[in-house]
C-alpha cells in the first residue's frame, strides 16, 4: 500500500525548509531586539513636571521624582494621582516603542502570533 500524502523522502521541500529558517531568524531578532528594549528607559512628567517617573523597557519603576512644591501633607491624593498619572505615562511610551520594534520585525505579518 502506498503512502498518501507527505512528501517523496519524508523532508521539507525546499521552500517549507527556507521558510522555516526564515522563522527562526526572525525569533532571535525579535529576541535581541526585547533585549535591547529592556535597557532602554522611558521617563515621563505630571503636574507640569512636578513628579518625573522613569521606568526601564522591562516596565520596572527605576526612579521617582517629586518636587518639594507638590508635597501637601493636606492633599496627599493629588500627589499620588500625578506619580499614577507619570507612571502610566511611561509605561505607555514603553508598550508603543515595543510595538514600533515589533511591527518592523513582523512587517506586517500579522496574525502569526509574533
């Protein structure tokens, strides 16, 4: 009985091989490239630069600035809003610079969970 389907030696053909070497490439790219994003830091300002929040591409709060003006020991609510607000701030540059590097790796490839 003869085998159905597959192909003839039980390899990849030529194209299905370089595609998945393609694949791989890519994998290690978008790996150097998380890496290197991790390093990076992103720093962000509320209250007109009252309170500075940096944060590294690994999202993990590096530093947090307060200027003495915005210490109300009466208004502590609008100070932990600004440190929220500059915190969210920077982490929302580093989710855009990801997607940035990621949408070069994929270049539009949407869809294959890259």
């Amino acid at each position: 009985m003869a085998k159905r389907g597959g192909f003839p030696g039980g390899g990849m053909p030529g194209n299905m091989n370089n595609l998945m070497k393609q694949a791989q490439r890519m994998q290690r790219q978008m790996e150097e490239s998380q890496k290197e994003l991790e390093t990076k830091e992103f720093t962000a300002k509320a209250g007109g630069g009252a309170v500075s929040v940096t944060v590294t591409g690994a999202k993990v709060v590096k530093s947090v600035e307060i200027s003495k003006e915005v210490v109300d020991p009466d208004d502590v609510e609008m100070l932990q809003d600004l440190i929220v607000a500059a915190t969210n701030e920077a982490l929302s540059q580093v989710d855009e610079e990801n997607s940035k590097v990621m949408g070069k790796m994929t270049g539009g490839l949407g869809g294959f969970g890259f």
